[in-house]
C-alpha cells in the first residue's frame, strides 16, 4: 500500500518527544511463521536438513544479505556455528548519510526527522532449523552471548551510533517472522526515551542515596535462581507476569565488557530462565497503550514462586 | 496460580520509575470472546435479544457490578441507552485506603508500593448485544462522549484521585474480554510517568516557541478529516500504522470541559474514524519493549492518504 521504496526516516514529535523509526521496506520481508496462526509451532528434534526455504540454514547463504562475521564451531565438523550477517529488510541503513551533529536539536525545540541512519544486524544462533537458544549448551549459548559482546564493541565504535539494542523474538505470536532461532541488534542514531529516563531515573537514585538501583540486594521472595556472579529475578514491579531480569551481583556498567569467564555463568543462567519461561498471556489493552502504565495479574513474588519451582534441569 | 485473592497494589521501581498495578483478582474476570480465537468476531445485525450469558445486555442489569448512572433512552422504549457501572473485577479498588500526601515519594527515592485504590468503571455503550460504537447514530456517539465527561469530572472532584484514562478495546486481538460494546475508566491515585513525559515535552516546546504542539496548524498531507471544531490526523511521528489523533481546532485543556454543542460535532468526527480505522497488524516485538521505540512500517502521509480515501458514509 504505502511506496515501500521510500527511504526509512527516524522521526521525534513534539508532543511525546518520543523516536519512532518508519521503514516501509520492512513490509516486503518474507516470513516462514505468520501462516502457522499465532501459536508459537513446536519444532521436534533436528533432523538435520535444511527447511526448504529457510536462508539461515546451513549450505543457504549465499540467500542472506552479506556476513558481518562468523563463528567457527569448536571441532570444525561445520562452516560455521554462528553468523552474524546484515539484516536483508533493515529498519535503518548504515548506506544512509549519519545525522549531522548540528541535526540534534533539544527535545523541546518541537518535531525533528532524521534520515534513517543505522545499523540492523541478525545473528543466526545456530546453524541447525530445529535447534532452540536453550537446547544449546551453556558453551553454546556463551558463544552467541560473545558474538553479541563482539558487534556491540564494534557497533560503539561507530560516531554516529548513539545506542545498541539486542533483542530476540522468539514464535510468531511475539513477532518473529522467522523460525530459525535468531535474535537482532539495531543500532540507532539516538538514545531512546524511555532509555534515557530509565538512565535519569537511576542517577536521581544514586545522587539521593548513594545506591544503584540495580546492585540494591534482590530480597528472596522475588529471587528465581543465583550463580557466583549474576541474580535472576523478578523485578519488584515487572509489567509481565513473569518477567524476569539477569543482573551482575558486581557493579558494571556494559554488558560487552563482561570478562568472558563471567559470560559462561551468565549463558549457564541464560539457559535455564528461557527454559523456565512461561508463555506471555497478558494483551497490551487500551490502557496500558494510553497511560504507559501495565497492569499484572500476577505479583512478583507469586511469579517467582513458580519460576523457582519450575525444574529447568 | 497466584493469591487471586490478594487486595491489588501499584509500585514503582528504582530503575524505569514507572508504576505497575498489581491485580491478581483480574484474572478471574470472565470472557465470551477469546474462545473465538485472535480475530475479531465479525457480529451480524442486531436481533434485539440479550445473548443467553452476556451481563451487558438489556434485561441482565443484576449480572452487573453497581451502577454507578444510566442515559435514559430519547424515546423512552426503553429503560436505558447508556449505563456506566463499577467493574466487577476491578483492577483498582473504591474501598482501598487512598495513599495518604506522606506516602508520596519523590521519584529518585526508590521503589514505592501503594494501596490498590483507584475507581474502574464500565460504560455500557448499548442495551444491545451486536450494536458497535459505530453503529450508533452521530447523537448516540455524543451520548457516550457526554458520559464519559460526566464521570471523569465526578472522579476529577475526589482529591486523591490524580490521573483518569478513558480507553476501549475493540476485539479479542486487542485484549477485550467482553464482546458487548463498552469502552473503561480508570482514575489512577498517581500520574502515569508517560503522562508526565508528554507534559513536560509540551510545557519544553511552550517555553520555547510560545507554541502549543497540540495546535500547531496540521499540514495537508497528515490530515485525514476536520470539522469546524475538530481535526483527525495521523501524527507526525505515528507509533501505529494507522494511527489516528482527534484534536481541537481551538486551545482547550480538557475534554470533559468541551462544549454540549462541540461534543456532537467530535461524535460525529469520531464515529467515520472509526469506521475507517483498519486492523491493528503490527506486533510489538523485542526492539519496541526493549527500548520503547517503534518501528512502523507505513509513513504517517501515506497512511492519511489511504485513510482520506476509504468511504465511511
Ligand atoms: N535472507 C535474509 N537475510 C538477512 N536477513 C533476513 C533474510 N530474510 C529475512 N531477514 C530478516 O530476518 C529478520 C527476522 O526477524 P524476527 O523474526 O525476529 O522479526 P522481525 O524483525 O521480522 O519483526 C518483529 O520484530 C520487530 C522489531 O522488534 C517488530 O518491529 C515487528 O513488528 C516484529 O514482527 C527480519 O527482520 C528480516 O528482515
Ligand atoms: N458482570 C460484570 N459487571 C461489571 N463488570 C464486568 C462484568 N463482567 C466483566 N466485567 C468487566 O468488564 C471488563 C471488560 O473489559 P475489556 O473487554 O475491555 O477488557 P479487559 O478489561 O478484560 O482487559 C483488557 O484491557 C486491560 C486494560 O487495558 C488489559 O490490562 C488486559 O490485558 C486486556 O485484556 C473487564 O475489565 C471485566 O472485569
């Protein structure tokens, strides 16, 4: 419907002073989830061969945008064990000229756009169609954890990229247009607002107290799982039923600065919370679109309980 | 799985200082509709007869949770047009302690948890079953809106109420759980932090241009209709595809001071958006919960063109 050539604009209005990205391009990607309903489909075991139309799958390649880099598997059995390529239908372009610095206004100076500008990564988790993030081992899954720590060292390296988001949609009913296990990475020529007041909101902490807001000690009753250097848990007033966040029990500011000892207790922890996770119920209704406030049916320390119980083993 | 019968609560955390309302006895509200899958029913014309287990319909009023006023029909045929009622599964309750002005915390203080009080309330938009928001005539849209203004002035008078949000839920895909057409109301003991964000953005722009952002004249492309009171347009910088804004043409702070007479004119405004309006496809996937920034794939001026060519007489 809409000229989907168009080149894609990062756009701030003066009312919410808040970043949205249009990118009509984005509606011309192709998706291998979407016709199985809004279920997430229960992949079996792996059989091996490629799906015939899925481009993320091994000996498929040459069907992806260009590799940004590989990771080799350990026992060189196959090409490769992760890729971390260019997303084909990105939602920013890194071809688009970088925002000028004298292109930043003040968020009060009214309504800014910004030519799209950006970089939007995939990073194919796994060479194999039927293998999920948490069938990996915990060497597995620290190597994607490295791979994201590696392009996001690269992405701050950029001038002009101000933020790094990465993220996975996991089943068609979050979003994912494909079901080859993946996960992405955009970044954006802004820090995005409700980074901005999460950061702000912090440091008034911080200059009240004295504390950070996220090495406080997590209480017990919200407390889901605990290893020598990271907490998971229920955050005390999560917007989910069972959202759960991993935070580093040492102060540190950069995920891509972990120490890469650390990152194998953290893919240890990774994999047995995706193992635990329930599937999300709860709708985004009128309210919480108008007022940007949830509601959640279940309190944290409930959620916890059950997340406890739930044997990841 | 929870305490269902827990008394609901709202906190605020350290991190995003953003409030969350706890509810666990919400998850025992019934449903007619999420049986029929994530599509919106499509309803035939009305038959005139209640459906054997909706409480909304005409007849059913003792299945309901108190009235709180009824709009008598214009004709009189019948013993009501519009009810406004307590929801039975509030996630805010009346009877709940009001937070006393000592538990107000300044946001860097940290985390906060309050009483779940606040109102919830239902309006009943029709005594009939398959009869939608639309399909009124433009008097009975006025109708709805006046009740609307009717009780956010009520709820505005109660001193510790702060904040009321008046949304509707159109359709199982969008959260609803009652397929009779109504549309809530909560008054909030706290100002939602996106509430404020706008606000200040505003109060910024002001300042800085002597410019309200509300009023700024609407440029062609984005406008979609007006009256002579009333202009529907899909912003500048849309998080939705087919977002839609109705706005007075004339400075006006709040919409249950507007005008009897301006009132008609917005019904009838808002009855052909919303008979243009298209299915919400888009999905919030991990980029927009992650940062609070969307990625919409339709530029706002293609999406007004397409919206100013649908025929909604
Ligand atoms: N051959 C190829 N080579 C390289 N890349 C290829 C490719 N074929 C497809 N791709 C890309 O692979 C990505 C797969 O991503 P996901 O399945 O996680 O969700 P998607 O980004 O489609 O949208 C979801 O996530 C975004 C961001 O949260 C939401 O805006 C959106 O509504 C939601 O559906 C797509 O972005 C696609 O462009
Ligand atoms: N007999 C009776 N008398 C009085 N009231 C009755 C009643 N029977 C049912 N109700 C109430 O009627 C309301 C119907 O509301 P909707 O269908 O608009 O969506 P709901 O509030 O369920 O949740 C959607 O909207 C909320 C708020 O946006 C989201 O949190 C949620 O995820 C989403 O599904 C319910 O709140 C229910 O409690």
């Amino acid at each position: 419907m809409a000229e989907a050539s168009r080149i894609s604009e990062a756009r701030r209005d003066a009312v919410f002073a808040r970043w949205v990205i249009f990118s009509p391009a984005r509606s011309r990607r192709p998706t291998d989830l979407k016709s199985h309903g809004p279920a997430n489909p229960s992949p079996g075991p792996d059989d091996g061969a490629p799906k015939p139309s899925c481009p993320f799958c091994l000996g498929r390649e040459s069907e992806c945008a260009p590799e940004i880099f590989r990771v080799p598997a350990p026992d060189e059995s196959l090409p490769w064990r992760i890729r971390v390529i260019e997303n084909l239908f990105p939602a920013l372009r890194r071809e688009a000229a970088p925002p000028a610095p004298e292109d930043e206004e003040p968020v009060g100076a009214g309504e800014c756009a910004v030519r799209g500008f950006g970089f939007h990564d995939v990073v194919i988790e796994t060479p194999h169609h039927e293998v999920r993030l948490w069938d990996l081992d915990a060497e597995g899954v620290r190597d994607v954890l490295l791979a994201y720590a590696r392009r996001v060292q690269q992405l701050a390296e950029h001038p002009a990229v101000k933020y790094v988001q990465v993220f996975k949609n996991q089943g068609a009913s979050a979003g994912a247009s494909m079901a080859h296990s993946h996960s992405q990475m955009l970044g954006t020529p802004f820090v995005p607002p409700s980074v901005t007041s999460r950061l702000n909101c912090m440091k008034e902490v911080f200059e009240r107290s004295g504390k950070c807001s996220l090495c406080a000690v997590v209480s017990k009753d919200i407390l889901v799982s605990e290893t020598h250097n990271f907490s998971a848990f229920v955050p005390f007033a999560a917007s989910y039923p069972f959202e759960i966040w991993i935070v580093p029990r040492q102060h540190s500011s950069y995920f891509h600065e972990t120490d890469q000892d650390k990152v194998l207790d953290l893919a240890g922890l990774l994999k047995s919370m995706l193992q635990k996770l329930l599937p999300q119920l709860s709708v985004i209704g009128g309210f919480e679109m108008g007022s940007g406030c949830h509601i959640n049916p279940v309190f944290p320390e409930d959620a916890a309980k059950i997340l406890r119980e739930i044997d990841s083993s």
